[in-house]
C-alpha cells in the first residue's frame, strides 16, 4: 500500500484509499513507520551481547520475583488458615464457658 500510493497526490491517495476502505491517514502513519523502521541502526555485535546480556539479566529478576511472590502468597494463606482456625476455637471456647 505504501509502495503503490507514494507517487499519489491528496486527491489521488483519497481515491486510492477509498476504492480499497482505507484512510489516508493509516497510510501515512504506514509510511512514517516503514521510514522509521529504515532509519534505526543496526546494532553492533558488541551492543547486541550487552543487549542480549541484559536480556538475561532480566529474566533472571523476573524468575527470582515470581518465586518471592509466591512464597509470600503461601505464606498469606497459611497466616488466613490460621486466623479462620483462632476464630472457630475462641467460638468454640466461648460456647464451652456459656453452656
């Protein structure tokens, strides 16, 4: 779309763009993203190891939260089975001392 509408000017890119149910505007932002897509550098085999290394890096990060979170989630739901246990016997207590 982006090849075949280059050479048009406003009107013919409206024509264009309406015989294919298109706006003239997604292609323009087409365009502006295959210009950029064009201009970025490629990166250097030295930036793409500290890339890569950073990468990792990462993921490692991420794997060591997940594993605190879920530590810290067992740890909350054995602290709510222990509160919902408290509760029943100070009721059970309670009923002892009454009846």
């Amino acid at each position: 779309m982006v090849l075949e509408s280059a050479g048009l000017n406003a009107t013919e890119l409206s024509a264009y763009c309406r015989e294919r149910g298109l706006f003239p505007e997604q292609v323009s932002r087409w365009r502006q993203a295959a210009q950029d897509a064009n201009a970025k550098p490629v990166l250097t085999m030295a930036e793409q190891k500290e890339v890569e290394k950073l990468r990792a890096q990462d993921q490692r990060e991420i794997k060591a939260l997940r594993k605190e979170l879920q530590r810290k989630e067992k740890a909350m739901a054995e602290m709510a089975a222990l509160l919902v246990l408290q509760k029943k016997w100070d009721a059970f207590c309670s009923e002892d001392e009454e009846g």
